[in-house]
C-alpha cells in the first residue's frame, strides 16, 4: 500500500465558485460554478450594508438565516457594492444568529 502526500493544497470559495486545486504529481483542479442560493433556511454574511447568502456552513462570518424565499419580497432596493457593482437587494425577512 503507497501514500503519496499531497502539497500545495488551496482551496477558494466566493459567491460563484468553489474552487480545489493541489499537486500530486502535476497539479489538479476540481471548480465547482454555481451561485449561491437564496432559499428559506441559507445562511447569510454581512457585505458592507447588505447580506448575501453564502451557501456554507455555519461559520464565524455568519449573521443570519433566510426566512422567506426571494420571490416574496415586497420592496427591492438597488445597492452598488464596494467593487462598484450594482445589485438589486431583495427586502425579506432574517433571523439575527
């Protein structure tokens, strides 16, 4: 039975992407493109003044919990976000973890 140690491990989550990759005798990558959901129950981060869904577990950046799904939002509110994009922010109901 061999082990072969693997090195130079990374591992980048953001928004859009999951993204695996280490060298093991060449280097390897496993990306994962999907945008995180917003269904009842997904947790939340802060982003500057907005929250947005994060699709991970629990962690010590996590504000809050969804309530209600997106298309129930009443009021909708455009926010440009601190890399100078513009979203549209859904009003909907949090619970503050």
């Amino acid at each position: 039975m061999s082990v072969d140690t693997e090195t130079n491990t990374s591992l980048v989550r953001n928004k859009d992407q999951v993204r695996i990759s280490w060298s093991n005798s060449g280097l390897v990558q496993l990306v994962k493109n999907e945008v995180a959901t917003a269904d009842i129950g997904t947790l939340l981060v802060a982003h500057g003044e907005i929250l947005m869904p994060t699709g991970d577990r629990q962690s010590t950046r996590t504000v809050g919990r969804l309530l209600a799904p997106q298309e129930q939002a009443v009021e909708t509110k455009e926010v440009q976000l601190s890399d100078g994009s513009t979203r549209t922010a859904y009003l909907l109901p949090v619970q503050v973890l």
